[in-house]
C-alpha cells in the first residue's frame, strides 16, 4: 500500500501544476537558481531529490538536460523519451578522480577511483520562452522505496493550463 499523500499546486507560467506530495513532506525554494523557480524534496539529499523547476525555457528543456549531463558525466545512457509532455529517462555514470594518500613513512598511493551512478527522471512542458520541468535525479544505491516514492510524484504531476 501506498504511503498517504495531499495534494500540492504549484503556480506556473505555464498554469497549475498539481502533485500528490508524501503526507507531512513539503517542497522547498532553491535560492541558488538565478532564473525561475525550483522547489525540491530531497528527504535524503546525499541520494537525490525531486525538483520542480519552472520559468524560461532555455535550461529546463529536455535537449538541455540531456546536453548538460553528456558534458559533465562519464557516461549517459537514455532510456527512455516519450511524446505527449516529454519524459526523459537517464542512466548517468560520473567517475570521481582517485585522491592520493601518504602514509606515515611518506610512501603514497592512490585510492580506488570512485564511480556514482545516477539515474535521472524528468518531465517537461513548455509553451514559448516558459518552460516547467518535475522529476528526479537518484544514486543507484538508494533504497527502492525511495525511488518508488520519487516515481510516484512524478507520476502525479498534472500540469492545467489556463484556459
């Protein structure tokens, strides 16, 4: 059975997206975004988080997501890309440099190269320069009630545009 949840909406330039939020769980204002708006629930923020990111166009498209993550990851992988409101599915691979360590006779070694997998969930609307984006980017390691959970707000999300 599914955890309870309420209902959230959140205004947009594009109309008024709806989402089944996890009871007691709320969303909360990213300052650092220079343009728009982002609010996220990041119950366990060394993991991931689900975002809903709204405001110009360019930055929150699906083609910009995709060209952000080839330029900073090791490895993208898409699985996934539907019409209707476009959805994108990523498996992302980012390989952490190996830190050097000395020991207490000054000899050094390398430790082993770090790799984080992430797999990335996004829907996108837009309309003209405005654009909304929902979804979230999860390590792999994370428990799959956790994913399940991201999964289930981001298949709520229901965008109604002004009529």
């Amino acid at each position: 059975m599914d955890p309870p949840t309420r209902s959230v909406r959140v205004p947009s330039a594009l109309g008024t997206l709806e989402l089944a939020l996890p009871e007691g769980e709320r969303l909360v204002p990213d300052a650092g975004v220079p343009d728009g708006e982002m609010l996220v629930w990041a119950p366990a923020p060394e993991l991931g988080g689900f975002s809903v990111s709204h405001g110009p166009a360019a930055g929150r498209r699906a083609e910009d997501l995709l060209a952000l993550e080839r330029g900073f990851a090791d490895a993208v992988e898409v699985d996934e890309q539907s019409g209707g409101e476009r959805e994108l599915c990523l498996r992302v691979e980012t390989h952490e440099g190996r830190d050097l360590i000395e020991d207490e006779a000054g000899n050094r070694s390398a430790l082993p190269e770090r790799v984080r997998q992430e797999r990335l969930r996004f829907r996108f609307w837009e309309d003209g320069d405005e654009a909304l984006r929902v979804g979230y980017r999860i390590d792999e390691s994370a428990p799959g009630d956790l994913r399940a959970a991201f999964d289930r707000l981001t298949d709520s999300a229901r965008l109604e545009r002004p009529r």
